[in-house]
C-alpha cells in the first residue's frame, strides 16, 4: 500500500513538473517586447556606444526588443525569413515606441532590389573608396535593410548571398518602401490660444474725452456769464447807476 502511494505521488509529481516546465516556455514565448519606429532617422547602431552607424531603420516598422541599457535598447531587424537574415543592433529608448500589443505582420518591409547596371559592387563600409566584399551582377536582387547618408551622397544597406554591405543606388532599382498598414499614432492637436471676446479696456483719449452735450452746456454758460458781466459793466450801465445814486442824495 505505502509503495502504492509512493508511486502515485511520483507520478503526480512528474506532471506537475512537466506542467511547470511547458507554462514556463509558453509564458516565455509571450514575453517578446516589440518598438515602433515612429520618429523620422532613427538609426540602427552597430553597439551600445553608438559609435557606428548602420542604418536609418524604415518608419512606422517594428523592431524586437533582445534587451536594454540606460539609454538604449539591443533589437533585432528581420525574423530570419528567406533571403532576409535577423541581424541585432542598438537604438535610442527616445526615439522608438514601446508597443503595449503584438504588431501586425509584416514586422518589418521584405524589399528587394535589382541590380541595374551591369554590376553592382557590395561594399563594407558606405564610402566609394571601401573594400568591395561582392558583386553582384546585373538583374541580380538584393535584400533591403535601410538606408544612410555618408558625406552626403545616399547609400543602401542591403544583403546578398550571406553578405551584408552597402551598394550604390544607381546600380539598382529604388526600394518602394510602403507605411505599416497600422496607422502611426497621431500627434496631439495644439489647442490655441481662448480668443474670447472681451470689452476693449478704454484708452487714455476715451477716458479724457467730454460729452457734446456738456461742451454745449459749459460753452453756454460761459456766454450767459459773459454776456451779464457786459451788461452789468457797460458805459451806459454804470451812469443809470450813478444817476439814481445822485437822486438818492
């Protein structure tokens, strides 16, 4: 009976274990943290000091998070699909979104790029004068990553044959990179100034400034003012004055 017990247990135990262990991959698996590159030139770097430039990753696109620094968190580009190797880099916490759910595929624009000259050189560094690693020749195709302007002329980062570089965009056709058929989140609308009316506070000459009625009146009171000081001190006046003052006498 007690060796009976003992086997239930281990085997309950077993279950239990392989439960735990089955929970904990699928937990695992759903803890993939993807940014949305929603800012214009936010650049792939090769390493944390972001000494190197790679690439200006493609707007309105996903990046995988592998993990974070202070600063920075290291992505992963792609999702190793034909032709299209997953390589890692680093780029700003400040210029990336964090994405609350899991993006809508495509994660990333699957382009590809066809040589039109009669070749195409892929070269390691984005500089004319760098080492060519390959060639490719013409109607050749190539894997789109992303672009970068070096001393201002424009170059592609691109894959070929296992082989990643830069190619001039002149030998090759231009990549027609689509947005993400989820739409960016748009910016908050500024909200202006209030413009509410209000009564205009009155000026110095509005403050100063006198009724015509009241001009009238002080200009007729200054006349009848005038006109009884004539009367009263005219010549004519003055002698009836003196002549009823004499009569008195």
């Amino acid at each position: 009976m007690v060796k009976r017990l003992i086997l239930v247990a281990a085997i309950l135990l077993s279950v239990a274990l392989s439960t735990l262990i089955l929970f904990g991959n699928f937990a695992e698996a759903e803890t993939v943290e993807w940014a949305r590159i929603t800012e214009d030139d936010v650049y792939l770097f090769a390493t944390e000091s972001d000494a190197q430039r790679n690439f200006v990753l493609e707007k309105s696109y996903y990046v995988e998070i592998l993990g974070e620094t202070d600063r920075m968190y290291m992505v992963a580009v792609m999702q190793n699909q034909t032709d299209f190797p997953r390589i890692t880099g680093y780029v700003y916490k400040s210029q990336v979104t964090l994405c609350a759910v899991p993006p809508v595929s495509p994660y990333y624009p699957t382009i590809k790029l066809t040589v039109t000259a009669g070749s195409a050189a892929i070269r390691l560094s984005p500089l004319s004068s760098a080492t060519a690693a390959l060639t490719a020749t013409n109607s050749q195709q190539l894997s789109y990553y992303g672009s970068i302007i070096s001393y201002g002329k424009t170059w592609y980062y691109v894959q070929y044959a296992g082989c990643f570089g830069y190619v001039d965009p002149s030998l090759v056709t231009p990549p027609n990179v689509p947005l993400h058929p989820t739409p960016l989140p748009s910016k908050p609308a500024v909200t202006p100034p209030s413009t509410q009316d209000t009564d205009p506070e009155p000026n110095e000459t509005q403050q100063n400034a006198t009724p015509a009625s009241e001009i009238l009146l002080i200009v007729f009171v200054v006349m009848l003012a005038v006109g009884l000081t004539l009367a009263l001190f005219l010549p004519g006046n003055v002698k009836k004055k003196n002549n009823v003052f004499d009569q008195d006498i």
